[in-house]
C-alpha cells in the first residue's frame, strides 16, 4: 500500500483513542467485570478450563463483528491489540468473519479464520490458522489472551498491520543469473528479500500494481509483505545476480540447523550467488545481522599483522594456554595444546586465540579499524546492495577490547554477508562490493576500497588454504577439491548454552559464510552449511 494511506489512517484511529481513551477504557471493563456494587474474589494461578473458553468465545466474538475495542480489552495488552485489530476490519476490509476454535491444549487455543477480502469491487476469500494462549492478567487477575500480533496472523510482527488496497509496487518476476525464475515457494527463504526487491525496483522492472491484502511493517524501510492478490498486477521481470542451483543448496543446508544464515558471492566480481535463511523470525540475518564472528575475524586480524610489519605467515605467534590483556584473561578452544614455538600460520591453521591477544599491545587502538575499512570496505555504511544490508562493525576499542576484537569478540560485529566479502577480498586481493542487482539498474555508487597487497593475499590464501586440508576446518572441507580455503569461529554470548558457530570458506570463484545462533564451534553447524554451497557451487 501507499505509505501516505497507512499514516492517515493510523492518524484516525489515534485520534479517536485519544479522545475518548479514559471512558471507553472505564465502561469496556466495567462491563468486562460486571461491576455493579460487589467486589468480586480476586483470582490466581493459571486459567481454569471454563475460563479459556469463556475468554476465547467472547474474544473472537468480538473479533468477528469488528468490535476490535472489545476485543483488545479481552488481551493482557490492549494498547497494542486494538490497532491491529482495527486494521483487520477497517484497513484491510476483511469481512463475513468466521472463527473457529479447536482442542485446547492446555492453555494454548489453535483456531482457523476465515473471511472475505473486498475491496473496490473485487473480493477474495481468506482462510489461515493461528493459536493463541491464555494467561491470568497480571494486574487484574483475569483470564486474557496473551498478546502476540501473531494471534491475528501468523506472520504479523511487533508494530505490523494489515491494509487492503492498490500495491505500492508492482509485482515483479525474479530471476537468477541465468533466466531461471525464482519463487517463494521454490525458494521460501528468498520470501523477504523478493519482497525488499519489489518494493525497490518494482516501478523499474515495467510492470503494473494490483490490489493486494499485505502486511504493512512497523520499519517504513522493510517492504510490505503481500498475503493475498484479488487482482493480479502485471509483473516485469527483475534480473537477480543469484545462481538457482547454489540458492537450492543454500536453502538445503540451513534448513538442518535452526537459526541459520549463509551468504554465497563470486570473488572475481562481487556478486551474490545466493542468500539463505532458516529463522523463526523470518529476519534476513544473512544480510542485516551484526553479530560477533568469532575467529573467522582472524582473517583480518592476520592481514592486520601482516600490513604493519608485525609478524608474517612464518614469523611468531607463540600459542600459550592463556592471554592477558588489561586485567582481562583469554584462553583457548579446551583442548588445544600450547605451541610457544608456533608461527603466525600455525596459530591461524589451529585457531588460537592467544596468539592473537598476545599481539593487542602490538597493535594501535584502530589498527584492525583501518584494516577492516581501507582493506576490507568494511564498517563505512556505504554498501548498497540492492536491498538492506549491515556493512559490519570494527571500531576502535581500547582497553580489553583491543584484544577482544582480534579474536571476533568485544566490539566487532558482522552478518555472513560481512564475512563472504572478507573471504572473497583474502582470496583476490580485490574488494568488490557485494550486490544483488546490477548497479546498471539504478545508477547507484558502490562502495570502494584499497584492498590488500599480492604479498598480503598470498599470505592469507596460504593459511586458509592449511586450515581446510590440515587444521581445524579440514574435516569439514574434505573432498572438495581445486583452489581451497577456510576459516572456522564460534563466538560467546551471553545467556547462551552455546556459542554462536561461524563458518567461512572459498572454493574457485565461490567464497561463502555461515553462521547458526547457539550452533556451537564453526564446524558443528556453520560448517557443513558452507561446505555444502561449495560443494555445489565452486
């Protein structure tokens, strides 16, 4: 929808709450409790089971007829509730609503909708299910329905809303490098991003809008996600930079580890191969994550010590059991024995983070910074993809951190995005922006960089090249053959029973990164995502 519609009228709706805000509030819930002189018993614990149904039955009564105030006061957050659920009926002229519930399970209520979309003549029927849990209300100590916009439609999110009308983009036809088209349903992770497509160069692709049931974001930068067509646009055909057979790899691998990111681009140009993402939130953590990378950063902390003068490839990183930097202590992987004699390529191949901390008080404060920028394009805000992306973050940190940020923790943070590009530039030198679309297509800048020296990159190449056939990545990379390398990481978080496991490899003129939230080390899960795009597209 046109982002002026959704202003004017939300604009309505807070206008009217605002003006009678207090007495509404007062009358709905009075009439809710049956106030009428006695005061009745306070109640605890969990919701019995006539409860459930007695608050269910009168929510979605109200649900049906449109009584979105109602129906809000019937939710532990009507505040929140009312808007999405004026935007049901009002916004997105769904009407003839049926609910209806199923077998309890508990406290949680799973239950099917169903409606008529109509809208300027045009009219189309709606049928999806969703679930919704009852809890007793904090304060009033009544059964209510836990509030999740996820209630009125599955996928609805915090600050999302529902509206009906002309697309404010046309729909487009996406297709690979190739010409092979790609589609939400070959292709479901690709769903957001074919959305952030349409919203950008819908207009430049050369079709013409339709009228749609979509969700409108609570970001005005996140495209609005279409649910329903009653009258099909016409769509003009979009030219992607991704390659259909290392997409359909990519979107195999993550769906075997949950929370799940990977990125595949082409060295030699920039261009992304494929984008995959297996979240519960459906969030593009392959482009828009900023995340700690653990020791795939050592990529650019070892071309940090290489450019000034620190040490080389064969020079010394010795490898002792523990690190300390500014009162803070660092210690390695359990298991991994201390190498005193061990060179800057022995301590990269086995991923020892010591050697690394050891070199803090070597480096300036923003020594890794102007590495990462000058040399990597990295932390400008400068990319432009083709859709939203994080360019990644190293900034100059003193203190532990100076340390920390060496060994992908403390301050730094990148997407696999981020990291792809890193392994693409440690493999050629050059740093070429990453994108989706041609630049061709609108006239955009990319970013730019100085990149990194030959004697730099053969040095990087070298060590990544022994860390896939001999160090810790070499189980994971075995059986791909040609031009290898690799860099495995995981990284802490709190809260966390696991670290965050991050994967970062090349073959031929394919460089991928991975990462998989509470995924454990690089080559628990981050791993065999990267190796299986390799597999299939170097």
């Amino acid at each position: 929808m046109r982002k002026g519609v959704k202003a004017a009228i939300v604009g309505s709706v807070c206008t009217v709450m605002v003006g009678g805000a207090g007495y509404g509030a007062y009358n709905v819930l009075s009439a809710v409790r049956g106030d009428g002189g006695g005061t009745p018993a306070v109640r605890t614990g969990p919701p019995t089971t006539d409860e459930i149904k007695d608050t269910t039955r009168k929510f979605f009564a109200a649900w049906e007829k449109g009584e979105s105030v109602t129906a809000a006061s019937y939710t532990n957050n009507s505040a929140d509730a009312e808007p999405v659920l004026t935007s049901f009926s009002a916004t997105a002229h769904i009407k003839d609503v049926h609910i209806t519930p199923g077998k309890a399970r508990g406290a949680t209520v799973p239950f099917s909708v169903k409606g008529t979309v109509a809208y300027d003549g045009k009219s189309k029927t709606l049928a999806y299910r969703s679930t919704l849990t009852v809890v007793r209300g904090e304060t009033t100590h009544r059964a209510l329905v836990d509030w999740q916009p996820s209630v009125v439609h599955p996928q609805l999110r915090r600050g999302d809303t529902l509206a009906t009308g002309e697309a404010s983009s046309p729909p487009i036809e996406a297709v690979d490098r190739n010409g092979t088209v790609l589609s939400k349903d070959k292709y479901p992770s690709l769903g957001p991003i074919l959305d952030e497509l349409r919203s950008r160069y819908g207009d430049k692709a050369g079709g013409t809008p339709g009228v749609e049931l979509v969700i409108q974001h609570a970001s005005q930068e996140s495209a609005d996600t279409t649910l329903l067509t009653l009258a099909a646009g016409r769509a003009g055909k979009l030219r992607t930079t991704l390659d259909a057979r290392v997409q359909a790899a990519a979107e195999s691998a993550v769906t075997k580890y949950a929370e799940s990111s990977v990125v595949a681009v082409k060295p030699s140009t920039g261009e992304v191969l494929a984008v995959a993402n297996h979240r519960e939130d459906g969030f593009n953590a392959a482009f828009l994550g900023e995340l700690a990378p653990g020791s795939t950063m050592k990529i650019i902390s070892a071309a940090t010590l290489i450019d000034t003068g620190i040490t080389t490839m064969n020079g010394p990183a010795p490898c002792p059991p523990t690190a300390t930097w500014q009162s803070q202590t660092f210690s390695n992987l359990k298991g991994l024995q201390p190498d005193l004699k061990a060179t800057l390529s022995d301590s990269f191949a086995r991923s020892c983070n010591t050697a690394f901390v050891k070199y803090a008080d070597s480096v300036q404060v923003d020594s890794l910074t102007k590495e990462a920028e000058e040399g990597f394009g990295l932390g400008r805000n400068d990319w432009k993809v083709g859709i939203p992306s994080f360019d990644g973050r190293v900034p100059a940190s003193g203190g532990p951190d100076t340390a920390a940020n060496l060994i992908g923790q403390g301050q730094v943070q990148m997407s696999p995005l981020n990291m792809a590009s890193v392994t693409a530039t440690a493999m050629t030198g050059t740093f070429h922006q990453p994108v989706l679309v041609s630049q061709k297509l609108d006239g955009r800048d990319l970013a730019t960089a100085k990149g990194l020296s030959a004697n730099t990159v053969g040095q990087l190449r070298s060590m990544m090249n022994r860390t896939a056939t001999s160090g810790t990545a070499a189980g994971v990379m075995s059986g791909l053959h040609g031009s290898i390398g690799a860099k495995t990481g995981s990284a802490e978080v709190d809260g966390q029973s696991k670290s965050n496991s991050w994967f970062a490899g090349y073959r031929d003129d394919v460089a991928a990164a991975a990462m998989t939230q509470d995924g454990g080390h690089g080559i628990d899960a981050a791993g065999p995502i990267v190796a299986s795009v390799l597999r299939i597209g170097g």
